[in-house]
C-alpha cells in the first residue's frame, strides 16, 4: 500500500535538540546562539517547548531566550549546570 505524504521534519527528530544543546554544555554560565527560525514568534514558541521541556533536552538546569534577527528569529541556550 502507498500513502501520498510529506515525510517528517528531520530537525524535529527525537534527540535533535539534544544533539544541538550538547556543545553548549561545555560553557556554563555562556550565552549561545543555537538555531535559527523563520520568524521571531516561531523562536518564542520553540523558547517556550525547550523551556518547559516539551522537547528533549540535555538533562541539567538549562535557561532560553529568543531576539529577532535580521530575517526571523534567533533561539539562545545558557546551561547553568547539573540539577
């Protein structure tokens, strides 16, 4: 049988932000700048799900933040250390 669909979005595989958090973990206390949106709401909304972990994230104490960019939004990590 053939289903006539888009296939999923790689980026939001399960572990992706984990994969992405990790090298941030090595800079405590550091502002980074780890992914980029297409506008500044969908980084507010991606801020929102890493900081409620509605995504899978690296375990710890973690903080997250959003800006605007000059086309869409910017989404920033700080890992604060081990819980």
């Amino acid at each position: 049988m053939v289903e006539w669909r888009d296939p999923p979005d790689l980026r939001h595989r399960p572990g992706v932000w984990i994969d992405r958090l990790s090298p941030v973990m090595k800079r405590p206390g550091k502002w980074a700048m780890f992914w980029t949106c297409s506008t500044v709401e969908e980084a507010g909304v991606l801020s929102r799900q890493l900081r409620n972990r509605k995504r899978a994230i690296p375990p710890g104490k973690w903080l997250f933040t959003y800006g605007a960019a000059d086309q869409g939004g910017e989404v920033f990590a700080m890992y604060v250390g081990p819980d």
